[in-house]
C-alpha cells in the first residue's frame, strides 16, 4: 500500500478483491504517470487556440438578449455599423443554415436552435448580434450600439410550471415544451415488470422528491475559436473544441460548405468537463473570416461564459419505493424532469443515457420510469461530466437512505441486501455483470465501523445472483401514455415539414435512419389496446419477444452512449 | 489612440514593444510581445492564470496596465526554464502530474518560483497561500502541492 502523496490521502488496494478477475495487479493506478504533453504545459508552450497570433486579427463579440424570452421586431444595425473600428455586423439573415440541433449529425433531434436568432429570444444572453471590429474594446462598444426592439413574452424558469397547460411555448416545434421521444412520446419510458401492483402489495411506500441546480462547467480557459482564410480556398480553424470533429460537421452543417475546405486544429483544451462541445464559437468565427477575408477571433469574456455557456442541466426527481418489512425493494417508479433549458442541445440525450441507469445499481424486479425532457427560458444545458446520471444517482442514493430510516435498517445493510449481483437481470434487460457494490459496501462498513449481520457480511457479488433475479419479469405492464402526433418515428425530421430546417447538408456524415423493422405503423389516432392487456410480453420466452419494440430505440444509441455488453 | 512605448526587461532579457492606451500587461505581453505563457481566464482578477512577476512581487497582468511597466523586471513562466534545462519546479510538476489541462499551470508555476525564492524552505500550508489565488478547475491542487513541497525539500537536502 504506497502513499501517493507525502502528505495527501492514502490510498488503499484491495487486490483482493476480483482477483481472478484481473490480471495487471493495477500496476498504474496510485503511481503518477507522465503525461506526453506535460512539457508543454510547464514551459508555457502548450498550444491553446488563443496562443496563435495573426496579424490583422478581428474581434467577434455578440449583442445578446436582456430578456428571457422576447419576439424581436427589429434590430437595428445602423449606429453599430458606423462605430470606430466595426467592418462587419452580422445578423441571423448572413449565416447560411441558421437552425441546428446539436445532435442531428446523429440524426437525433430537430433543428431547433438558431445560430443568430431574429425571431424570437428564448433565453436570457441569447445572441441576436454579432460585431466584428477591429479591437475587442470596439466590438463590444459597437455589440452595445445595435438596437433591438423588443415585444417581451412571458417566459417559464420552472421544468413542471413549463408543462402546465397554458405555459409559455418556449419553442414552437415543441408547443408542449417537451422533447418527443423516439416519434411518438413526450417523455422517455422504461418499464420492467409491474410497478403499481408491486407498490400495492408492499409492506412500505416511500417517497422523495430530488432536485439539483445547473452547474456551470467554469473551465479556467473560457470557449473560443480563432479562424483565418488560409491560401488554398480553405479555413483554418483553431478552436477550443473537445469535439473536433463535432465542431467541424456543425460547421460544414451551418455554413453550408463542403468540410473538406474546413481545417480544423484544437486537441489542446484549457480545461472541458463538457462545457466545450457545442459548437457554439467555430461556425461565427469561420463565417466572419468568409465575409471579411481577415482572421477572426469569437471567444466568451468571463461572464459570457458564466452566463450562456450551457450548463449541467437542472434535474427534478420524483422517486416511489415498495419496501418489504426486511428491506427488499420490491418497486421503483421514477418521474425525472429533465431542464434541458431553451435549446435541446443534448439534454434529450442526456435522459436517454439516464433511464439506462435506472434504478440505480440493485436489483429491483418492478421498476417504471418516466422522465421528461423539459424546454424553460434557462440557459440551454449541455454535457458535463456524466451528465444524466450524476443527478439521479443523487437522487437514488438520497432515497436508499429514507428506505433504511423508513424499515430501521442500516443504509449499508440496506445497499448489499438490494445490490447488483452477477447474473441479475438490469432494468434495461442487459445481464449484470462484474459487480462490485457489495464488496465497496462492506469495505465502507467496515471503515465506519458499522458491523454487518453475519449474513451480509458473507455475501458476495458472485453468488446468489441470477435464477429467478436473472429472468425478465414474467410480465411487463405497459402503456401508451403521452402520446404525440406529427412526429416520424424512424427519424426526427418532422412529418408535417412546419418549421424544420433543411436536412443536414451532403457534407456532413449523418448515417442513414434506420427503419423500425417490426415495428407497426407509428401514431396510432386511437390507443391500439387497453393497457392492461397490452401485446408486448410473452412470458416463456422473453428476450426475443420483449426487446423487439424497445430495441429499435434503444439501439440507435448504443454507440452513442457507450453502452456495450461488458 | 496613441500608442506608448514601454521599455522592459521581460525574462532577463530588454524588450520594448508600444502599448495601447489602456492595454492590460497580459494583452501587452501576449500581443505586443509574444510571450503567451501568461493565459486568460477571467479579465478580473480572479483566477490567477495570467500571473507574473513584477520587481520580483506577483501580479496579476490583467490587472495591470502595460505602460506602468515601462523599466521595471517582469518574469513569467516562459522565463523559468534555462535553455534545455527545465527549473526543478517544473520538473516536479511533470514528475507529480500537477497539471491536467495544463491552462493554470504557468500561473501557478511563477507564483510557486516566487514562493520558493523567499522561503525556501516552506510549510505545506505557506504552499497553500501562495498558491490560493491560482484556481484550477481541473483540481489537481493536492498534486501541486506534492510537487512544490518536493522541490523545497530536495532544496534543503542539497
């Protein structure tokens, strides 16, 4: 057991554990190791998009939104135009393809999110504007002299006043304020097995709301991007990206031109946590280069990236248990709102990855969740550091913990009696497998000098699992709660063709939409079945049968979320 | 505007280059000068990741303007090496992984040297301050830390 630190926190192995698991003996883990760009670091020569001077360089900066949520009637340039140092003002009307979705290179999402909106403002900080000058001091002097007229919208900041009827719209492809799910959904769905009648027949109902505020990422280098016109009809771009090539299919995508004429360079970020994937900088740097002919710098001063750099988003959880008198968890349900803010960015992601987590790492046999992917005139919310799970793992933990109060059980014994074992079969219908929860459960008992009954003491995550707790549930109860109309199933381009924006351009890779291969026509007019004898399970033999309907979903996001067969 | 010349020795060597009237040393130095060690985070005052000496005393060169330089000795990070020969600090750094992203790690390098130059020999918590106005996001303070103790212990041994 090597100190790592001299005066730090020691670290303790516990090879033993899952010995026979691993075979390197952890020879890296608690050892610093060098890291190949370190000597740029401490010599200060470490490129970050900001370390490339070029004579001649513009400033970009944005007029942006004082309002949460606002038509705009005019904006009025004039005065901008003829401030000292101003060669160019830029509204939505000068960028190509002014509507994205983060997400729809993957094909997930509408476009929603303009790049210079002149409709209308859905968050506070929302840019209307852009000035490039020749100082930053100028830039900002000039982004303050362009004139907005404003018709002031009531706006929503709360996920479950947004869903209310009569709430403000924040987007009108949503009108409901809701992402819709898979083409026929406002709400992303798992059920296993039957939660309400397990609920009904617990010793125990426990219940607990959750909350967690947005995050802001606050890397120490804020976002930005530097982009030039080089000498063979290209761009170069160097950006503060930690999703190069990300950044560079958004930029074909907005800018409308092929990306082969896009150089892209980062791969040096000043510190991420998910706050510099969007995309945001690249396109309006790489547009001002193209219409000015000269280098352009757009970075986010400090308070920009304070105020509209996309957060972690917030999250509410409502969680409701069935508890038998010794502590089994007989029944989860979920209902999580999801604030994915004004723009979905990839907050409708974010939930797909979060109701794959459910219900935490124990084997529940009735588990339902119904989470939902809420529009507000927040900051649209983005990627930060496992986002979609850091929430409602919260919320989970919080609640283990109200269980254990509520059946006077220790939340430790608790943990392992409901705990993961190899071979239990996951909510989400995937094996367990390498688990450890119980070993981590009794390690912290034993530091806490909390002492086990014999029985938990002894029990391990390699027995006593699968059987009975490796089958799917023999039924599944089902629903087609909140239903959609107009919405594709098999893509998300929108049926009704209202408001959506060109399909991604011939340059950008999309892959092609995958047809739903069994399924049956999408948007039924009229519920198919009542939901007590919905066709889905098939109890004898269920894999096949039961996946055949979630899969088609589920699996389009397989690469996306890192969710493999371990 | 009417650009002012300032006359420094930057890293121990005379350097002159015109600043703008109203031009923070960071801007100066990076733009005017070339020295792009000192980084931007915050423009305030805040983050201690554009710290560099002046007469020997650490500053924060957003917060300084780059004409009141003018004749006066400014370090930063860039000058902390000797040709090849890496300051031990740095060294430590690489040896300790105190730095990740690698954005605060100048700023917290010239606010360690200046720590070490005038006590060489300091506890863990005299670390602590003279490192508490360098923020990294990253939090790799415990590996910094580790690594600035280790080079005032190797001084002592010496």
């Amino acid at each position: 057991m090597k100190d790592m630190t001299t005066s730090g926190p020691m670290i303790e192995f516990r090879k033993d554990l899952f010995a026979d698991e691993r075979d390197d003996n952890l020879n890296e883990i608690g050892k610093p190791t060098r890291r190949q760009d370190i000597l740029g670091h401490v010599t200060g020569r470490s490129p970050f998009f900001d370390d490339h001077l070029f004579d001649g360089l513009l400033h970009l900066r944005c007029t942006r939104s004082p309002h949460h949520h606002a038509r705009i009637r005019r904006i009025d340039t004039s005065a901008a135009d003829r401030m000292p140092g101003v060669v160019r003002v830029l509204t939505g009307k000068d960028v190509p393809t002014n509507l994205n979705t983060l997400l729809s290179l993957l094909d997930f999402g509408l476009d929603d999110e303009p790049i210079l909106t002149d409709t209308k403002v859905a968050y506070m900080g929302e840019p209307v504007a852009a000035v490039i000058a020749e100082t930053e001091a100028q830039a900002r002097a000039a982004a303050a002299a362009v004139v907005v007229e404003w018709d002031v919208l009531p706006h929503v900041l709360d996920v479950e006043e947004a869903i209310k009827p009569g709430a403000p719209a924040v987007l009108d492809i949503y009108p409901n304020n809701l992402f819709v799910y898979h083409g026929k959904y406002d709400h992303q769905k798992l059920r296993f097995g039957d939660a309400d009648r397990a609920l009904a027949e617990a010793d125990h109902i426990v219940e607990g709301r959750y909350q967690m505020s947005p995050i802001e990422q606050a890397p120490i280098e804020t976002c930005g991007a530097i982009a030039a016109p080089e000498q063979n009809d290209r761009f170069v771009c160097y950006t503060s990206t930690q999703a190069l090539f990300f950044s560079l299919g958004t930029a074909a995508k907005v800018l409308n031109i092929p990306s082969s004429r896009l150089h892209f360079i980062g791969g040096t970020v000043g510190g991420g946590f998910g706050g510099k994937v969007d995309s945001i900088h690249e396109p309006l740097a790489i547009l001002g280069a193209m219409l000015t002919g000269r280098p352009v710098k757009y970075a986010w001063d400090r308070a920009e990236e304070m105020q509209v750099g996309a957060p972690r988003g917030a999250e509410r959880w409502y969680v409701t248990d069935g508890v038998m008198n010794d502590g089994r968890i007989v029944a989860r349900k979920f209902t999580g709102y999801f604030d994915a803010g004004a723009y979905t960015r990839l907050s409708s992601y974010a939930i797909i990855k979060g109701v794959g987590h459910l219900p935490g790492p124990y084997t529940i046999p009735n588990v339902s969740a119904n989470v939902y992917c809420v529009y507000t005139n927040r900051t649209p919310a983005t990627a930060m550091r496992g986002f979609g799970i850091t929430g409602v793992d919260f919320a989970i933990e919080a609640h283990m913990d109200k269980v254990a109060e509520t059946v006077g059980m220790n939340p430790i014994e608790l943990r392992i009696l409901n705990a993961y074992r190899d071979g239990d079969m996951k909510a989400h219908r995937r094996e367990a497998k390498n688990c450890a929860l119980i070993e981590c459960a009794q390690v912290v008992a034993e530091k806490a000098g909390v002492t086990l009954s014999p029985e938990l003491k002894a029990a391990t995550s390699v027995t006593g699992g699968g059987g009975a707790r490796g089958a799917l549930p023999a039924h599944t109860a089902t629903d087609e709660d909140g239903q959609v109309e107009g919405f594709q199933a098999t893509s998300y381009a929108n049926t009704s063709g209202a408001s959506s924006a060109p399909q991604p351009s011939p340059t950008t890779s999309a892959p092609a939409p995958q047809p739903i291969t069994s399924a049956p026509a999408p948007r039924p007019a009229t519920p198919p079945a009542p939901p007590t004898s919905t066709p889905t399970p098939s109890p004898t033999p269920p894999a096949a049968a039961d996946k055949k309907p979630a899969r088609s979903g589920a699996m389009r996001f397989s690469s996306l979320s890192g969710f493999r067969r371990r | 505007m009417v650009k002012k010349p300032v006359n420094l020795t930057l890293n121990d060597s005379p350097r002159a280059a015109f600043a703008d009237p109203g031009q923070n040393l960071l801007d100066f130095l990076r733009r005017e000068i070339g020295d792009l060690s000192p980084k931007f985070g915050c423009g305030q005052g805040t983050c201690g990741a554009c710290t560099v000496t002046i007469d020997g005393q650490t500053q924060l060169s957003c917060l300084v303007l780059a004409e009141t330089v003018d004749g006066k000795e400014v370090r930063t990070a860039s000058g902390l090496a000797n040709g090849a020969t890496l300051d031990p600090l740095q060294d430590a750094f690489m040896d300790h992984f105190a730095a990740q992203c690698g954005y605060c790690t100048p700023g917290m390098l010239v606010s360690a040297r200046t720590l070490l130059d005038r006590n060489p020999r300091p506890t863990r918590d005299e670390v602590i301050e003279a490192i508490s106005g360098n923020l990294c996001r990253c939090t790799g303070y415990e590996p910094i830390i580790t690594a600035i103790l280790s080079v005032a212990e190797g001084r002592a041994r010496a």
